[in-house]
C-alpha cells in the first residue's frame, strides 16, 4: 500500500511540474555561439539541452546559429567538444515572446593521461627481439669507419676538387711552365720508356685475352 502512495506521488508531482512548465509563455530563443577567447571564431555544431523540458536537444548550424522554441525560466545548458559547458536561463517576462544572445563558449583543454603501445604482445616476444637486436654504432666507430682509407678514398672519387686542391693543381702548373720555359718541353711520344710501358701494356692485354 506504501508503494502504490508513493508511485500516485511521483506521477502527481510530474503532472504539477509539467502542467506549471507548460503554463509558462512560450520564447523563440535564437543566437548565435562564438569562442570566447575571440569574438570572430564561431563555434559550430553545438548541442543545446534543455533540462527544463525533459532534455530535449538541440544543435546550432555550422555557422553557430541556433532557433527553437522554449519557455520563460527555462535551463539550457550548451556543450561541445574542447568547450566548457555553459548553462542559460532565459528570463521571465520577455517582450515579443522573443529572446536573442549572443552565447561565448570558453575553449577547454583536456590533459588526458598518458598512454604507451608497445610492439609485442607477450613477454617472450619481447625477450626474443630483446635478444636479437643489434645495436647501433656508438660516435667513436662511426667517427672510426668515416676516416678509414676505403671510405676516403670512395669519396675521393665521387667528391668534386675543394678550392685548396685546385691552388695547388694551378701552382704546380704555373712551376712546371716557368721551369720549361727557357727549353723545349718534354714530349711524352719522345720518351721511349714511356713506349715501353705502353708496349707492355698492350701485350699484358693480349696475353689475358687469350688465356
């Protein structure tokens, strides 16, 4: 019997609730929402909850416009995502049955904790890769492997001359010219050890050809 008085109850008070929130003027309650943090940024897609009327929701436009109809003194409360939650009531007495604001959100920033992914998926399969890994060269042997004759002298052919290299070039030549320039100048086609080399040459060729 307790139960049943207490049910009758709550449907009574629902009903009085209801009937003094639909008793109140009906209110076109139009804006616009904008960021607070600077009046020319509009905030789009908004959710507008009317927690006078059942929760019942609505949502502004991508332009930030929002228009529906309310009642006087009810709680409206905005929220979207990286905005704090705003809650508005609309006065009593409006004139017109219209009621116009301009809503300003304050952007939120939510820290949220900190989450790490790892590649494996069980203990041994951390410990298998643990023991396979090859570690990286340390400053010293990449330092080491970066001066040693094969990599200088791989860079030596594909490097162009620096500045130092070609003064040297251009002071040798300019020596050799100024030495020979009271004498012939040595012809190479002359030089019989010169034809003798390349003699040798040739027949060295030769020789692997056949072979």
């Amino acid at each position: 019997m307790k139960y049943l008085i207490a049910i009758l109850f709550l449907f009574t008070a629902a009903g009085v609730f209801a009937q003094n929130h639909n008793d109140r003027p009906v209110v076109q309650f139009t804006g616009i929402i904008h960021n607070a943090d600077s009046v020319n940024v509009i905030v789009p897609y908004v959710t507008i909850t009317n927690t006078s009327a059942r929760n019942s929701a609505n949502q502004s436009n991508y332009k930030g416009y929002f228009s529906f109809v309310a009642h006087e003194q009810d709680t409206l409360r905005f929220t979207c995502v990286g905005y704090g939650t705003l809650t508005v009531v609309i006065p009593a007495k409006v004139p017109n049955n219209s009621y116009t604001m301009q809503v300003l959100l304050k952007p939120q920033i939510i820290n949220l904790p900190t989450f790490h992914v790892f590649p494996w998926a069980t203990t041994d399969e951390f410990k298998k890769d643990f023991l396979a890994i090859k570690l990286a060269d340390d400053d010293l042997e990449i330092a080491r492997k970066n001066i040693s004759r094969t990599s200088l002298v791989a860079l030596g052919n594909i490097l162009p001359r620096d500045a130092q290299e070609i003064q040297s070039a251009n002071a040798q030549s300019m020596h050799t010219s100024i030495v020979n320039s009271h004498s012939l100048t040595p012809n190479p086609l002359l030089n019989p050890l010169a034809w003798g080399s390349l003699i040798k040459q040739i027949t060295d060729s030769d020789n692997k050809s056949s072979n």
